[in-house]
C-alpha cells in the first residue's frame, strides 16, 4: 500500500519537475536564438572589436556604442558598466558622460545621474539629449521647474524631438500650466501621430483638470486606435463610457 | 423497545446529516469569474473569457473536492425572494439558499491572443486576502489545448494539500505584486505584449510557496491608472504608496522592448514604502513563443530575491572611478550598484596611483550594502629609492628595495613596474634566473592588464634564452605574438633571433 501512496504523491512531483525543465529548456532555446539577433550581432562584433583598438580614443568609442545598444535594450546593467569604461577611457567625451547618466537615470541613480549629465553639458552644451535626460532626472526628482527648463532647452536644440515635448507637457501640467502642457502634448502627436502617449496624456488631462468631456473622450479615442494592444484598453473603455462618449 | 428503534433511527440520521455537512464543510467553495479577453484586440473579437471560464468551471465541477457555485447563483437568489415576496413561492424557499452563495476562493483568468497563439491564465486567488492560491497557465495554438492543460492542473494538482500550504497565512512570507508592465518603444506599443506577459507572470509568481502574490487586477485597483505618463522614463508610475498600504510590500514592474527580431523584457522589483527599487534585471527572447519561458525564469530569479538569497550592494570611493573587483572577478566601476547572493564576499577595489584596497562584505538580504571607501594614495618613495640603487649600481639592495614596494603596495598598478624592474635586475645584472622567472611569473599572474602581461611574457622569455631554453623562450614569444600583437613588448621579440 505504502509504495503506491508515494508513487501516487510522486507522480505530480515528477511531473511538475518535468514541466519545469521543459519552461528551462524553452528559455534556454530563446536565450540561443536571441543571441542571433541583429542587435546582439552587432554587440558581439563591437566586443570582439576591443581587441584591435589601438588607442584609448577607440576603446571610448567602442564602449560608447556598446553602452547606447544596451541602454536602447533596457539592459540597465550592462549599460552602466559599458558607459563607465567608456567614460573611463576618454573622461572628456560629452557622450561617454550622456550615455553613463542615462544608464544611471534607468538604474533609478537620481543623484549620479544628475552629476554625469551635467558634466556631459559642460563639455558639450548644444547636444540636446542630455538635456532630455537631465530633465527626465529631475522630473523623477521631483524638481519639475528645472525639468522644465531642461525639456524647453530640449525642443529650442531639436524641435523634432517629440518625447520631450510629451515630457514637458506632463511638467507643465504638474506646475499647473494646462494650457501650454495640451500645446505642448499637441506638439508630440503633431510630430509623431503614431505616438499613443500624447494622446493619453491629451486625454487625462482634458478629463481630470480641464473638465473638457468631448475632447478627453477625442483623445482617449485617438489613444485607442494609435495603442490598439495597450494593456489598458479595456479600462480606457470605461473612462471613455463614464465621460458619456 | 420501540422508542429504542426511534432513538437509533434518530441517531442515524444526525450522522448522516452532520457527516454530509462536513464533507460540505471540507469542500473547496470556489467561484469562476469570465476570463478577462480585453487584453488583445483579437483575443476580445473572439469573446473567448466566457467560454474559458464555462470549460474550467466544467473542469472544478467534475472534481467532488469542489464546490462550484452556479454562475447565475446570486441572480437566481434574488428571482426566489421577488418569487416569494409575490406570493408564487413559500418564504421557506429562501431559507438555507446562503450555502449555495458562500464561497472563499475566486478563479480570474485572461485569454489572450497575438499572433495566432493562445495564452490562457487563470489564477485562483483568496476573496479576502486576494492571494492567489492556486495558478496556471498556457499557450497553445488552440483556446480549447491551453484550456485543457489548466484543467489537467485543476483536477491533479490543485488539492486540499496544496492549498493548505499556500493559504496559510504567514506573516514572514514577502508579499508582491506584479503591476505596471508596459510597451516601451513604439514596435512594442505596436505589438503590444505587456499585457499579456503581465498576467502570465502574475500568474507564474502565484504559483511558489514561499511567497504570498497578491493577484494583479486587485493591486491595480490601488493605483493611479489615470496618469500622466512621460516618454522615455523607466517607472512612470510613482504610485506605490497605494500599494504598501495594503500590505503589498514588493510590486513587480517592467517594460518590454521590441526590436526586428529581439523582444527585450526588462524587469525591477521596488519597494512599495519607498519606491527603492531592490532588484533589477533583464532578458531577452527570439519572440512571441518566449514570453511564457521568459516570465516562468523571472518568477523563479525574483522569488529567489524575495527569499532573500541575494541583496544589492552599494559602493562609492573617494576618488570615485575605481574599479571593482568582487570575489576576484571585475564587476564594474566606482560608483558601483549590484545584486549579490547573501552571505561573504571579498570586494577589491583597484585605482591608478592608489593602493590596492580589499575588504570582506557582508551582504545581506533585501538590504542595501553600503561600503564607502577612502583609498590610500601610493607615496612613490620607495620606488624612487630602488630606481635610484638600480642606477647606483647597488643591485641587492635595489631588489630588495623593489620588494619592499611590492610588499607595501602589492595590488596597486604601480607593483607592476616594481615587480618588472626586479625581475629585469635578477636577470640582468644578478643573473639570478630563478628567481628573475619567478618574478616575472607572478607579474603574469597577478595583473591581469594586457599591457603589463606582454611585458612580463618578454622578461620570460629573455630569461629563458638566458638559461639557455631557447625551445620555452620560442614558445612565450609566440604566445606573445598570437595574444598580444599590438603591444611594443611584442614587438620587441619578433626582433629578436630566436
């Protein structure tokens, strides 16, 4: 009696083991072939590139384009270490220090942030993405005035840059300023019409602070159709059905 | 004799009827609410939440331990009592309905559909706690394969046992929540996986023992949904305060990248009273088929973390930008951040013209580690010394003038040279081979810097040519030129007759 009792409690053991190791083999096979990637291609060709850099200057830039992939990739860090070898090998480099402060702003490292990508604006004080990020810094230091500045120096360096108008909209917004944060959010959709976050942004802003039920419903919408996956699309139904649309 | 037969009759039936109320009592009352298919365009044009939640209701009802409440339960109460209150009904109808309504746990799925696979996840979770219980999930190529694969886990694994264990309530398991997953690029946005992956992973997270997962449709519920959302930001939402209120410690966050032919899942476990986050990580997958594997080795790499197997380390040194070893092996630069198993760990810090400084770390679980360290400068007297007794001629005394450098400052970059320069004597002018290639076998050894390697393979090998083993001298020079070609070292051997 005894052995077919444990057998019987064996059986889902053994089976919840076998599962297991299958999700692991499964995960092992994607981590196979997302090494195959393009993106991972050209990472490996920048590492195996290192060894043939003949000066300091080279490592920099090596790293640099290393540090910029990993960062795109979200890899927070792979993209530190990566920007500090960089920022190691050519300490005056304008985007050596960009690239270790946003590596730092994604790692959640506000205050180290802020000291690289200012030190990357003194050495180059016209490049306009570390001003992108150290508003982004300040934004998530809740310094929304100087955020504000920094997305406004931003858009005056590259009216193209669509984000920071999106970011300074959600600033103005915050310090209160409705009407320049929905001009500012219109610019961001304007520029890039399949950017579904302006017109989210457009949306709240319209329903929870300008009371404006037709355009909140119009934007919403316009998020919906840009964003047709978002996770929260059921849930925008709903606003959009409270506000009678 | 006759009110003896009442009495037996009547015992009888209070066995009965109490042995039927326990085995009442000891059923698990459960209720399956629709399966949510709002979370794919085409997952909800197919409507496939209803017909999910009938099969696996089908699948409670065919096992005895459940007790499965009627879908329209509560509806067709009330129908009785508007029944009874017009007269078409006996008021004692009603009476005792109550245990038909009663239930503790509740069974929440999703269905999703992309790309023409089916992600089905149901989780059955707590009605007080909101704890998910019981949880699985699959994809498959058809609704009605991943609906059967959770069946075959509701009717083999999810048992009074097992349930026993994970509703237990335990005030040292951590508690989490996975919330606020989202498409970060534009492609992602586009293919919008977030969602999906979001409940597969609150799912997979429900499934561990050690560790209390409050259901993800719940937490969300206490946030901010109506936010306003910066571009390019990781963490847009802020709103953890709502979160650890309700004693939800951890909150399980990401975004999702998509590339041509990458899908990116980054992921951060944050501390709900402070919004620190406590864990970061990555991975990547080929594609749609790997965001099951991808979520099932997260689950595992975060439950891992919050049964404090690993805590993060903080260290700073001033001057900062020394680089930091840990347990030999290079893990970055000052100011550094990492993840480290609990427990011992030797931290090595190593800067130009500083002395080489090492110290033990104790790494502790879900806490920040921090070490700041002031690095001691290299005073170059000792040095100077040896140099200068090398010139003088005075070769003992600059050996051991060397030596004492070493001794002093022996990890330090500038050990290399000493160590260099002594061997160069014991070679040169001492003759003493023996010790000259020991001298340049610890440089190789002990420095891993490419520069400082090259030379000391050329002390070897001119040692060795001066042992007269010019087999070994022929041999370090060509690993010379095979490994490091560009170095002047090398350039200096290929130079030579060998």
């Amino acid at each position: 009696m005894r052995p077919a009792v444990l057998s019987l409690l064996l059986i889902p053991a053994i089976l919840l083991c076998a599962c297991k190791k299958d999700m692991q083999e499964m995960m092992l096979e994607e981590i196979t072939l997302a090494e195959t990637a393009s993106l991972n291609r050209e990472l490996a060709a920048l590492h195996a590139s290192l060894k043939d850099a003949k000066t300091d200057f080279d490592r920099a830039v090596i790293y640099a384009k290393i540090a910029g992939i990993n960062s795109e990739k979200g890899n927070v860090k792979e993209a530190v270490r990566s920007s500090q070898e960089s920022v190691k090998y050519q300490p005056n480099q304008y985007m050596s220090h960009y690239l270790l402060g946003k590596s730092y702003l994604q790692a959640g490292r506000f205050a180290d942030a802020e000291e690289s990508l200012l030190t990357s604006i003194r050495l180059k004080e016209t490049f306009p993405l570390s001003h992108f990020e150290l508003g982004n810094t300040y934004y998530k230091m809740r310094r929304n005035d100087r955020a504000e500045t920094e997305f406004g120096i931003t858009v005056k360096l590259d009216p193209r840059h669509f984000m920071a108008h999106n970011n300074r909209g959600v600033v103005l917004s915050l310090m209160g300023k409705h009407a320049e944060a929905v001009r500012s959010f219109e610019e961001a959709a304007r520029l890039r019409p399949d950017f579904a976050r302006a017109y989210r942004n457009l949306g709240v802003l319209y329903d929870l602070k300008l009371k404006n039920r037709v355009m909140a419903v119009k934007n919403y919408r316009k998020y919906l159709d840009a964003s047709p996956n978002c996770p929260e699309r059921h849930l925008v139904r709903t606003w959009i059905r409270v506000l009678g649309g | 004799m006759r009110a003896k037969k009442i009495l037996i009759t009547a015992l009888l039936i209070f066995i009965g009827a109490a042995g039927a109320l326990f085995t009442q009592a000891e059923k698990i009352r459960i209720a399956v609410a629709p399966f949510d298919d709002s979370v794919t365009a085409e997952g909800e044009a197919e409507r496939a939440g209803t017909a999910a939640a009938q099969a696996l209701r089908g699948a409670f009802s065919s096992v005895e331990r459940f007790f499965v409440r009627e879908p329209g339960a509560i509806q067709g109460y009330f129908d009785t009592l508007t029944r009874v209150q017009a007269g078409l009904a006996e008021p004692d109808t009603i009476r005792g309905q109550s245990e038909n309504l009663l239930v503790k746990y509740l069974t929440v799925g999703t269905v999703s559909k992309f790309e023409g696979l089916y992600d089905a996840d149901a989780r059955t979770v707590n009605i007080d706690t909101w704890v998910i219980v019981h949880s699985h999930g699959a994809t498959a190529g058809t609704l009605a394969d991943a609906l059967g694969d959770i069946s075959w886990s509701v009717k083999n694994q999810f048992t009074g046992d097992y349930l026993k264990d994970r509703d237990e309530n335990d005030p040292d398991r951590p508690v989490v929540s996975v919330t606020g997953f989202s498409d970060y690029n534009i492609p992602a946005q586009k293919r919008g996986y977030s969602g999906a992956f979001s409940e597969i992973l609150n799912g997979q997270m429900g499934s561990f023992i050690l560790i209390s997962t409050v259901e993800g449709k719940y937490a969300r519920a206490l946030l901010e949904e109506k936010a306003l959302e910066m571009a390019g930001v990781i963490g847009n939402d802020d709103s953890g305060a709502g979160l650890s209120i309700r004693g939800i410690q951890y909150r399980l966050a990401g975004d999702i990248r998509v590339f041509s032919d990458l899908i990116c899942i980054n992921y951060r476990l944050q501390d709900t009273s402070d919004g620190r986050t406590v864990y970061q990580g990555s991975k990547e997958i080929a594609g749609r088929k790997g965001l099951r594997p991808a979520a099932w080795s997260i689950s595992c790499e975060i439950e891992d973390v919050l049964n404090s197997r690993i805590g993060t380390v903080k260290i700073g040194s001033t001057p900062p930008s020394a680089e930091v070893y840990i347990d030999g092996g290079r893990a970055g630069a000052t100011p550094f951040l990492g993840s480290l198993s609990r427990g011992h760990h030797t931290v090595t810090l190593k800067l130009s013209g500083y002395k080489q400084h090492e110290e033990a770390l104790e790494v502790l679980p879900k806490k920040i580690t921090e070490k700041n360290i002031r690095l001691q400068a290299v005073t170059l007297e000792l040095m100077m010394k040896a140099m200068s007794l090398e010139r003088q001629g005075k070769w003992g005394e600059a050996v051991e003038s060397y030596q004492k450098f070493i001794d002093e400052y022996g990890g330090s970059y500038e050990a290399d040279n000493a160590l260099y320069r002594k061997g160069h004597v014991l070679l040169v002018n001492v003759k003493d081979y023996a010790a000259a290639l020991n001298a340049f076998k610890s440089l190789v050894a002990r420095y891993p810097d490419t520069m400082t390697r090259a030379e000391a393979y050329f002390g070897m090998m001119k040692t060795y040519m001066a042992m007269g083993e010019r087999e070994k001298a022929r041999e370090t020079a060509e690993y010379m030129i095979k490994n490091y070609p560009e170095a002047y070292a090398t350039e200096e051997a290929r130079g030579m007759s060998l």
